[in-house]
C-alpha cells in the first residue's frame, strides 16, 4: 500500500500534495535557503567582514546609509565603500561607527576572529546524560553539544535506547522543535492528543511544547535519533 503524507493536525492527506511517479504523496515546500550554498570566501578579508557587521549592525538599528552618514559625519560614499569591503575603514572611522551603532570597535571584527566549532562523536563514544525519562529506563547517548555559537540556535542530538527494562514515558514538554527518526524497534509515540505508529525509517519532527513521548513500546529493544533545537537565550 502506498504510504501518505499526513496533516499531523488531523491525519488527513493535505489537499496540496501531489502523487511523485513512484504513487507516493508528496509535499513541495520551498526552502529559504540553499543547503548547499557556500558563503563568499571573501568574507574571510578583513574589509569584508567588517564591511557585514557594519551593515547588520546598521539594518537591526533599522536606518538608513544616509542616516548613518550623517551621524559620522563620513560621506555616502566611503560608507558604500566599507560596508561592500572595498575599503579599510581606519580606526577613527570606526570609533565613529561605534558610537552611531552604539556597539563596541571590537564587534566589527566578530565574524572575522570567531572560529566555527565542530564537535566529532567515534561510535559508542557518546555521553551518557540524565534527563526526565531516565527514571523510565530511556537511556540518553549524548552525541555532541555546541554552547554559544553564530546561529542563535542550541541544538542536543540524542541517541535514545529502551529495553524490556523500560517503561512508557509520554510526557516530556519542553521549549523548542525536536526531531525523531527511528534506527530499531518500533514504538506508537504520542503528540499532543495523536498517536503515530513507528518503525525503523520512519520519523516525527514536532513542536516539543506539546505533551510527547513513546505510548507503547511496541517491539523492544528500541533506539531512535532525538534531535532538540531551542534558542539559545533559553538555555541555561
């Protein structure tokens, strides 16, 4: 039988999802952004670096090129200039720009001097964590953290394992999105006030502030992927 892509509101099949060639429902929603894009090497130019965070800097206080000319006193077209990183901006400039943004001299440099992080987890190397389902049995495999970081974003994979030492644990809740998908075993996890029959292959990518966890553990043992993303101003 072929398999549907649900509404998970009500189970139904939405009405804009169209059969692939395969029979198979499909739901075509853009994405906004391309996954497999590279920023500008470029930006690894000093100039240029400073050239963005001048210009974020500016878009978030929500004014104009103009209105930052005129409260550095610099011209329309060195700031042009500076934040396209055509030119090096001296140090009496961006003291200037500091004080109109209301920022410190060294924020400019941040996307130039931060370093991006890279956790790497060899297989059975994760660590073991206590969370709300370790008085049930789950077992939680740790596979990499990241604290502060330039996306805004904390995101916790988890690599979870039940056995016939396990029990039910349907209410976890908790800030952010999380994402299932199933290795082995097979589970009937709840959402909300919906109940999804899974086995191996199969995923649920949820609004984790709804009531959710396994409802019947199905065929033991089990394991499944959690993937937890929160923004980062909530974690503690």
């Amino acid at each position: 039988m072929a398999k549907k892509a649900f509404n998970s509101r009500n189970g139904a099949a939405p009405s804009k999802a169209k059969p692939s060639p395969k029979g198979v429902a499909t739901i075509r929603t853009p994405l906004s952004q391309d996954p497999h894009a590279v920023r500008d090497t470029r930006e690894k130019v000093l100039e240029v670096a400073i050239g963005r965070e001048v210009r974020a800097f500016r878009k978030k206080l929500g004014i104009t090129v103009a209105d930052l000319a005129t409260a550095t006193d610099i011209s329309l077209g060195m700031l042009s200039k500076i934040e396209n990183g055509i030119t090096s901006p001296s140090l009496t400039t961006l003291q200037a720009l500091s004080r109109a943004l209301g920022v410190p001299v060294t924020a400019f440099f941040r996307r130039f001097e931060e370093e991006r992080s890279a956790v790497f987890v060899k297989a059975g190397q994760g660590l073991d964590v206590e969370r709300r389902g370790t008085r049930a049995g789950h077992q939680y495999n740790l596979l990499g953290h990241i604290g502060s970081n330039t996306s805004g974003v904390v995101v916790e994979p988890y690599l979870i394992t039940l056995t016939e030492d396990s029990d039910v644990f349907p209410t976890f809740q908790h800030e952010g999105m999380e994402f299932l998908y199933m290795l082995e075993g097979e589970v009937v996890y709840r959402h909300g006030s919906n109940l999804y029959p899974m086995k191996p292959g199969d995923s649920l990518f949820f609004d984790a502030d709804a009531p959710h966890g396994p409802e019947q553990l199905t065929q033991l043992p089990m394991r499944y992927l959690s993937i937890i993303c929160y923004p980062q101003s909530s974690a503690v």
